[in-house]
C-alpha cells in the first residue's frame, strides 16, 4: 500500500477518502519540518497546506515522492520547477474553495458599497448616521477582474444577476470569455472598470502588481477587492491611492504579511493607516475557507490523487 503524510490540519474526511483509493494515510498537523525531512523518503506522496515550504531541500529528501497536493489554491509555497525536474506530480483544489470564495467577494463588496460594517459600528455606539452611510449601487458598474480561473470565473458567475458589465484579464488564456465575462486588455480595464477584482497566484511577475504606477492608468475612482495573495497590492500604495480618492474603498481578504505579530516597522505604519480607515475593509485569510470547502478541498485532491495513479 502507498503512503501518503499529511502535515497541516485537514478535514477529518481525508484519511478515510485516502484509504478508499488505496493509501496508508499519515496524519501529523503538529510536525515540524526536521520531523517532516527525517521520514519523508518513506511516503509517495505528501498533502501541505501553508506551514511546510517545499524547496530543492526537501525535494533531495523525498526520493520516493510521487505528488505534493496542495490543500488549496496557491502554490507560492512549492518549488514547481524544482518539482517537475523531478517527475513530482503538483496538485491544488480551487475547484474545492472556489464558491466559498466567490461568496465571499460579493459579500465584501456589498458591505464595502453600502458601509454595512461601519454603520454597525456606529449604532453599536450610539451614533445614528444615515447620510454618513449612503450607499453606491452595483448595478451599471464594470467589474474588471485579473486572472480568469477557477477564483476569477466563480465571482463572475456570482456578479450575474447584479446587472454589471465584467470585463476579464488572463494573460496566459485565449478565448476565455463566455456568459457571464467578456475578453478584455488591461487598456480597456484601466479606462472601463469602477470595481477591480484580483484573482491571481503569487509569482515573481505578479509580486506587488498593484503598485503607484498600476493604480495610476485608471482612468475612475475605483474600489478594490483582493482575495487572492496580499503580496499582489503594495500597500502603502494602496494607501496614497486611498488618502489622493483615486481609490474610493478597498476590502482586503489577505495581506503582505498575515503574521500580525511579525509586522517590520515600515509594514506596522502601513497597516496603521489602512486600519483607520473608513474605507477599507478586512478579513483574515478566509475567504476561501467555509466549513464546506473544508471538506470539498479534500474531495478535490483525492480525485486528482486516484486518477494519477489510474492513468
């Protein structure tokens, strides 16, 4: 029987799923990478979800790996070069966290429009502020969205009955678009869009994308909604687009470093003034992260991980 280890907290379902298919399934949440380094050569295959970096060192270790499955979309955390030298298969779930994720923009940018959290707040203390929470309508915007995957395509889907035009950006697509987005240039986003979506991976070319310069060729006053990599917006930035208007309201799903606690001085100043403002809206890492996704992310991966070994 195959082996497979399992480092990060999963849902309960994974090992009995991983059986079904034929595997002796390893679950360790609490294992340190030196553990992981010291009996990794004994499995085929390894889940990971954030905590373990997957670098040509651990790669040297894992001579009998057949696949890294990534518990979620992103896979910043893997050396893929690194992995295909090595005939190591690569597997990530968007299929398994896309809806919550969708979900979960279209509630962000709704709050953000209509001032739900702020008005909450105020009434919390007393202040009762109808003008100060005047709403902007969805309807008759244009939503760019940046990446038309399986994130990009699901918060598309979801903007459909919302009476808005979605233009989509993919630069390693062609003739992506279909019902519910049109094919668009970055030009014709920059000129067009009220609302910009972001739903890229982290790499080297979209590190701090969303920089001055960026930020700068559109032509309105946007609002932003980030669910992708906190990585993708420079935030300070993104703070001088706030404070000049060209950015009327951001929500924030992710942040440059989610490490609270591990903020450099520079980063402390910078998410500071984010927080005081009215105008931009935080979540912490979730919005992929329903109790249902918990448990289709691992339908997911067992799926991928059965027909690699049925082909």
């Amino acid at each position: 029987m195959k082996k497979c280890l399992i480092v990060d907290k999963m849902h309960e379902s994974i090992v009995p799923l991983l059986s079904e298919i034929g595997y002796e399934a390893d679950y360790h949440p609490q294992i340190t990478r030196q553990e992981v380094l010291e009996i990794i050569s004994q499995y085929q295959g390894i889940i990971v979800r954030s905590k373990l970096k997957i670098d040509q060192e651990f790669i040297e270790y894992a001579n009998q790996l057949q696949f890294v499955a990534r518990a979620g979309a992103g896979l910043d955390q893997l050396d893929e070069a690194a992995l295909h030298a090595r005939n190591i298969h690569i597997f990530n779930a968007p299929e398994g966290n896309r809806d919550a994720l969708a979900e979960h923009a279209i509630g962000m940018l709704l709050n953000l429009l209509n001032h739900i959290n702020q008005a909450d707040q105020q009434i919390r203390t007393g202040i009762w502020n109808r003008e100060g929470n005047r709403g902007v309508e969805l309807i008759g915007k244009t939503v760019g969205i940046i990446g038309y995957g399986h994130m990009g395509q699901a918060f598309a889907r979801r903007l459909v009955g919302f009476g808005v035009k979605v233009l989509a950006y993919d630069k390693y697509r062609q003739n992506y678009g279909d019902a519910f987005a049109r094919e668009a240039t970055m030009a014709t986003i920059f000129q067009q869009a009220d609302i910009l979506s972001l739903h890229v991976p982290l790499t080297e070319e979209t590190n701090f994308l969303v920089d001055e310069s960026y930020l700068n060729q559109f032509s309105k006053n946007i609002f932003i909604i980030n669910t992708a990599r906190g990585k993708v917006i420079k935030l300070d930035s993104l703070v001088s687009a706030l404070s000049s208007g060209h950015v009327q309201g951001a929500a924030l799903d992710v942040l440059e470093n989610e490490k609270l606690d591990q903020l450099s001085p520079e980063q402390q100043i910078t998410l500071n003034e984010l927080q005081q403002s009215e105008r931009v809206l935080f979540t912490p890492h979730v919005a992929g992260w329903t109790f249902e996704s918990y448990e289709k992310i691992n339908q997911v991966l067992v799926r991928k991980i059965n027909a690699l070994d049925l082909a």
